[in-house]
C-alpha cells in the first residue's frame, strides 16, 4: 500500500498545491509530505489522523541509494549489526539472521533508524521496517553508581573521550554520565548494564511525540498552553523528552541526556496539564 501512495504521490509532484497529501480509504491512513517538497530526503509521514504519526520515511529521488563503504559511519553499523548485534540483541533485527546479506542490514539501519543509513542500492528483500512498537523498558536498568562500570565510564568521561574520541560517536565531554554508560551498555563492554534513561529513537512513540511537540505543538494556539515557558523553538529534543516524561511517563523514558527540566521539576511553573498531574 505505501509503495501504490508513493507512486501516486510522485505522478501528482506538477500539481499546484500548497501541500501533499495521500488518502488511503482502505486503512484508513495517509501520507503527509512535509513542506510538500520534491527533495531527496524530505520526511514523509503516514499518519491515522492530523495528529498521530504512524510511521515516516523519506522521499528518494529516482536512483536515490548508497552502499555503505569503509570509513562511513553506516557502515560501521552494518558491520556491528551484521557480525555482532544480531547474536546478542536479534529482538532489534526481525525477519534478520547472520546470514543475511550486508544491503537487507543497510535497508534495515535505514527504515527503522531514520538518517542512519540511506538506502543501498544492492538488491535487499527489506522494503520497510519490521520492527513493531519499539518501546524502551526499564526491566533490567541499573544506573552505575560504585565498581567497575562506574569506574569505566568515569574513565571514559575524563580521559577516553578527550585521547580516543572516535570510540564514542555521538558523544563529546559535554554528555552525561548516564549517556556514556548506554555507550559501554550498547556496545557491551565495561561491565555496564543499561542505564534507567533512555534518550528516544526514531520509531519509538515517545520520538514522534516529542518530535510533534517540538515541530508543532509549542507553535499551535490550541496546544502551546499546555507547555512551560521554558520550552520553546530553540529548546532541544531532550528538554521536549523530559517534560513528556514528567507529564505522560508511560509514554516517554526520562532522558540519559541532562536537561534542565528534570534538574528543575519542581519548580511550579513546569506543572503538568491539570488532567495529567501525578
């Protein structure tokens, strides 16, 4: 179905509209093309309602794919994925096996991690992300506080990230504590389980919720009341994530990144919509 949309949304790309958007009667969803852009890369969303992101892509420009090579940050991942993860972690990988091929790793990194990886141009049976729900649990997190993990990630703080930075992508000294043991947790070493945060991933619902709020709710007359003065445009996702924490903890992990709401979640000002207050 998504493909028939796609297509039908590229024999109407002359139209003169102000926006684009596709209606599945059947299911009942449809695509949103942000900006109605005709770029590569442009986000394109299947929603059940104006409000509700069911899951997103991007639009690619005819021959619009990348095999991963050498020195590229995908394809390090492929590689971890491919030789690694997919024996410890095979939860994150459905329909994968270790015997699949390097590109059906690549489309995989690239539908259920949106920007990680684009997509290969070697032929692939992945066609789009298989990965259901995606929701963190905090079952077995442990926030490192004394012995080897906590020394490890010390270690990384004050002198690993500063001699050997190319160990922790995504990372700079700035990060937390809690962000640099998910690191150790995530490519398992240091003795670390996984910290009781969780900073949200593309295709997790606390992502598309708090990715709405930031893009659109803080900016919409109905819904900016519902946000404390200290969120706006240029606040960050994290800072989104943890006031969704605070308010709907059901719906979104506190982050691993440090932000200034929870630090200051006592402060009245940050109180939650009357219908949400713990």
């Amino acid at each position: 179905m998504a493909h028939c949309l796609v297509a039908l949304f590229l024999a109407l790309a002359n139209c003169s509209v102000a926006a684009y958007s596709m209606e599945s009667v059947k299911v009942g969803h449809f695509l949103s093309v942000a900006g109605a852009s005709l770029d590569s890369g442009v986000k394109v969303h299947l929603r059940s309602s104006q409000r509700k992101i069911e899951g997103q892509s991007e639009l690619l420009s005819e021959g619009s794919c990348h095999d991963a090579v050498p020195g590229e940050a995908c394809y390090d991942d492929t590689i971890w994925a491919k030789g690694h993860a997919i024996n410890t972690r095979p939860q994150w990988y459905p329909g994968l096996t270790n015997e699949s091929s390097f590109a059906d790793f690549q489309a995989h990194l690239h539908y259920c991690y949106w920007s990680r990886c684009p997509m290969p141009c070697a032929s692939t049976s992945q066609q789009k992300c298989e990965m259901v729900g995606r929701f963190w649990s905090s079952d077995n997190c442990q926030d490192a506080t004394e012995g080897r993990c906590y020394n490890n990630v010390n270690w990384a703080m004050e002198k690993g990230i500063i001699f050997k930075p190319q160990w922790y992508p995504g990372l700079t000294e700035q990060s937390s504590f809690r962000q640099f043991q998910f690191h150790l947790f995530q490519y398992e070493v240091g003795g670390c389980l996984e910290p009781c945060c969780h900073d949200a991933l593309p295709g997790e619902r606390c992502h598309e919720d708090a990715a709405w709020a930031m893009s659109h709710g803080i900016n919409l007359p109905e819904s900016s009341h519902a946000y404390p003065q200290s969120l706006t445009n240029q606040s960050t996702f994290a800072e989104f994530q943890a006031y969704l924490h605070l308010c709907y903890p059901d719906r979104c992990p506190e982050p691993c990144a440090s932000t200034v709401i929870m630090a200051s979640q006592h402060d009245a000002g940050m109180d939650c919509p009357e219908t949400h207050k713990s």
